[in-house]
C-alpha cells in the first residue's frame, strides 16, 4: 500500500491509529446499548477496528446524518493547513488543526464511569497528550474542548481542535 501524501493526511492517519490503539475509548463508542448501562466498559473485550471504522468512527470526513441511530460517533478531519516559517531553520514548518467531533445519542449517555461523552472527550486527550505520532511532531497540542450547539435535541457532542506542527520533507517516497 502506498503512503499517504503530505503532513495533513499523515496527522489524520497517525491520529487515527493512535485512537484505534486505545481499548478503552473504542468500547466506548462501541459497547452503547442499554444492556451495557451497568456494564465497566474498560473491562470489556475491544471491538475490532473493522467494527468501527466508516460506522462510527469516519477519519478524513464528517459523521454522516445518523440523527435517529442510538450510539457514540467520532470523526476526525483537517480544519486548516498552512505553511509557518522557522525563524531557527530555513525549513518550512506546516501548522495543521485538526477538528476530532464526538457525537452521543442521548439514550447511551449513562455509563458507569460518567457521561459517555465527557468519558470520550476525557480518554481522547488523554491519548493525544501522550501520543508520538511517528516522525511528525512529538505530540498533539489540544487547544479548545467546545460543546457542539444546534444538535438535535436527542444528541450531545463536544468538538476538540488539535494542533500540530510538523515538516513536510521526508514525508513521502519518489
């Protein structure tokens, strides 16, 4: 398989993985029926990436309209890219902001360890605080945790903006 091309697909893909790597978070967004209310989701047996990916975790688009589906939905994607130049290297540094949306249907929200969302939005920076994505930078920087407005009345979700700053050179093969 090729790479993928440029630090803004590279961040998407490393920020991807890296929330697939955490058991924890991924029983979250999966194990949302009522049966599991009562349940410690951390000691659940994690659902495999091929359970979630494009149903409900969407890395490089938005969460498709699911306004009538219970359950926990995540999507990461670019907000904005743009080059910054070093006053230390003649290197041009690349300042990428990603947006990570979490979306709960109200239905799941009670879970033994808190809300499910403030329980995603809390293991979410928890994994970014302390991720090394491969090369790029040496973390990802969270600036803002907003609670998202004009959702359905049966949804909640809050929205984490990630910053990162990274070199395009070496990123990908000729």
């Amino acid at each position: 398989m090729a790479e993928v091309y440029g630090l803004p697909n590279r961040v998407i893909a490393e920020i991807g993985a890296k929330i697939l790597e955490s058991p924890e978070l991924l029983n979250y967004i999966y194990y949302t029926g009522k049966e599991y209310e009562n349940t410690d989701l951390f000691t659940l047996e994690p659902p495999s990436a091929n359970d979630l990916v494009d149903k409900y975790i969407f890395i490089g688009r938005r969460i498709p309209n699911i306004m009538k589906q219970v359950g926990a939905f995540l999507d990461i994607r670019v907000n904005r890219y743009q080059p910054r130049l070093s006053q230390k290297s003649a290197r041009t540094i690349k300042y990428v902001e990603v947006d990570i949306d979490i979306l709960c249907h109200v239905d799941c929200q009670r879970t033994l360890r808190g809300t499910r969302d403030i329980t995603i939005v809390t293991l979410l920076q928890e994994i970014l605080e302390n991720a090394d994505l491969t090369g790029i930078a040496t973390n990802a920087e969270i600036t803002t945790v907003t609670e998202i407005l004009g959702l359905d009345s049966n949804y909640c979700g809050y929205q984490l903006k990630v910053s990162i700053d990274g070199y395009n050179q070496g990123t990908y093969k000729k």
